[in-house]
C-alpha cells in the first residue's frame, strides 16, 4: 500500500492486482484498478512517485518492475527490462521522475521511466533498505551487514558510510521524515535507531538508540514499516512471522524518545506508554 | 466494533492528509485510525474498518 497524494492511496494483492482509491471523511471510493500480467507474480511493493508525475511504481514477485501511469489516460508499462534479477528494495525518487532499486548482486541502480539505467553503484555487502531525503540530495541505503550508506542521488558516489549496527544484525527497513530532519532505521534483530539529520541529508548523528526487545528477531524485511508524522512523530508497524501483528507509536520530542506500545490486534485499544532510553553517545559527521 | 482477525496480517501504514492513519490486512480490511489526544495526555485512536482489498 501507497500514499500517492492527498487523499488517494494505492493497494496490491497477491494475485497481481494493484487498486487506486480515494477516502473523503471515512468513504472509500476504488477509483481504477489493474492486473499486472500473469508472468509477474504477485505485488510485493507499490510505491507512489514523489517527483513531478502522478504514478505509481510496482515491483512484481518475479522481479518485474511496472510503472503505472496515473493521469489521463492511465497506462502501465513494464520498466528496467533485461537487467539483472534480484531486487530487495524499491524508492522513488522525492523531486525527480526517477526511482532507486537495490539488487542481490550488492549493488544499488537510478532508473529513469523512459530513459533507462542513469547509474549503477557498488555496495560492500546487500543493500536491503533505501529512503531518498526530502531534498532530494541523497539517497539512504541500508545494508545485510549493519552499515548505513549514503550514495548522492546525482551520480551514486558514495558519501559516507556509517556503521549503524552490529555486523550481524540487517537494516531492514528505513525512512527519512518529510521533514528529512530525522531518519528512522529498523534491524532485523528488533532494534530501532533515530538519527538526526542535518545539511540537506549529509550529517547524521546517532542521538538515542531504542531497543524494542519484546519483537525479537524480524525475518523478513517486508515485515516492518515507518510512518512518519507531522503530528504523531514516528510510527511503527510490525508484521510478525507469529501473526501477532503489533504496533507503536513513537512521540518525538526535544531530547528524548518515547513510545506508546499496543499489544496484538485483539487488543487496539491497550496501550501501555511506556519509556525507554538508551543514550548512544557516539556522533557521526560527514 | 469490527477489528481484523488475529490470523490476519496486516499491511504497510500510510498517513492521509488529515493524519489519519490507514492499515490494510491480508482479511481485505481497511482500518482508519483517527488520533485523538486523551484527557491524560495519552495518545490514543478512534478506528473505523472497511471492507477494501486483500493485500499482502
């Protein structure tokens, strides 16, 4: 599921079908819809362009990338056809008609809709996250062996490379906040980091280190999510392999990390505030 | 009040315009979560579910 703008969001299935919908004052209205070709699989990622264009881009189960055009008339085409299979992540870019995909073959490519691969870059190890900053400057790519790169959206040169987390433990999911002052990042083995952003996305400092200990080992790193929030700060979502999906919100505010936890699906309306802090002096500069 | 089975699973959130937040499960829900600031100062959210779409 993608947020495209304003009201208007959309949904893939596992039998190919990605739906477009609107919801005014609590009414759903399915707008248009589409079914991928059958030799694509099911819809494993949309993600809403947030460059000049309204579209939506679709990474298929079989690897196949699709870009749904929105505007009239709507139209879907495949894209990055004949590259190497393997991709684990999918981003769009935030100011530019382009997207970022990582690969299993370590490395992370800039496709252009029309115009096709515009660079390639090498990683040291499986980039398994990605997050393009507001400014549209960078692009964050998080990595099987803990590492936190920063690549330059313009030609992919690496920027700096900072050891976020334990070599064993994967950053499986990433999100810069809309504001690109905060950049959000998830490991396999249930740790959440926040870093403070600053210069347009090259200077990071590793402020407050979280430890949701109760998740335990994430196996799959479509099972969790950020939100980012004007109002509510940051917000979590973890789907667990045990089917016992939780959720929590984190409420930033000056100096310190707080969150309220909810327990499973049953039980919405427990929340528990709790707090925990953990200071993480270290402090990385680009 | 209808809620998702916990059998389901539910997938990625999106914030709308209005901070509403919206899940979908693998059930074919949609839930909308309006936050709603409690007397106590606790966060908590108002939920409306709709039948949508199944996704992964």
């Amino acid at each position: 599921m993608t947020h495209i703008e304003g009201t208007t969001f959309a949904s893939g299935d596992f039998e190919g079908v990605v739906k477009l919908w609107t919801v005014e004052s609590g009414n759903f209205e399915h707008k248009d819809s589409i079914q991928l070709p059958s030799s694509a699989g099911a819809v494993l990622l949309v993600d809403g362009a947030r460059g000049q264009s309204e579209e939506v881009y679709i990474l298929s189960g079989y690897d196949q990338i699709f870009r749904w055009f929105l505007p009239n008339p709507p139209s879907v085409t495949q894209v990055v056809e004949g590259f190497p299979k393997g991709f684990t992540s999918l981003m769009t870019h935030t100011m530019e008609d382009s997207f970022f995909v990582t690969t299993k073959e370590n490395t992370v490519l800039r496709f252009h809709p029309l115009n096709g691969l515009e660079w390639r870059s090498d990683l040291m190890s499986l980039g398994m996250s990605i997050s393009c900053h507001s400014s549209g400057k960078v692009i964050a790519v998080g990595c099987s062996t803990g590492d936190l790169n920063i690549l330059s959206t313009m030609d992919g040169a690496h920027i700096s490379m900072l050891p976020v987390a334990d070599s064993d433990d994967a950053l499986i999911c990433l999100s810069y906040s809309a504001s690109g002052e905060n950049l959000a990042i998830g490991t396999a083995s249930g740790c959440l980091y926040l870093l403070p952003v600053s210069d347009d996305g090259l200077g990071y400092h590793k402020l407050n280190l979280l430890k949701v200990c109760y998740i335990g080992r994430i196996y799959s790193h479509s099972s969790l999510s950020f939100s980012w929030n004007n109002f509510l700060g940051l917000f979590l979502f973890l789907r667990s392999n045990t089917f016992l999906p939780y959720f929590l919100v984190l409420c930033l505010t000056p100096g310190h990390l707080s969150h309220t936890q909810s327990s499973m699906v049953n039980g919405w309306q427990l929340y528990l505030n709790k707090r925990r802090e953990q200071r993480d002096s270290r402090t990385y500069s680009l | 009040m209808k809620t998702p089975s916990p059998k389901m699973t539910i997938s990625r959130t999106i914030f709308l315009s209005d901070d509403t937040l919206l899940s979908a499960d693998s059930g074919g829900f949609f839930t909308l979560w309006a936050p709603v600031m409690g007397e106590d100062g606790h966060l908590e959210f108002m939920q409306s579910v709709f039948r949508g779409h199944k996704v992964i």
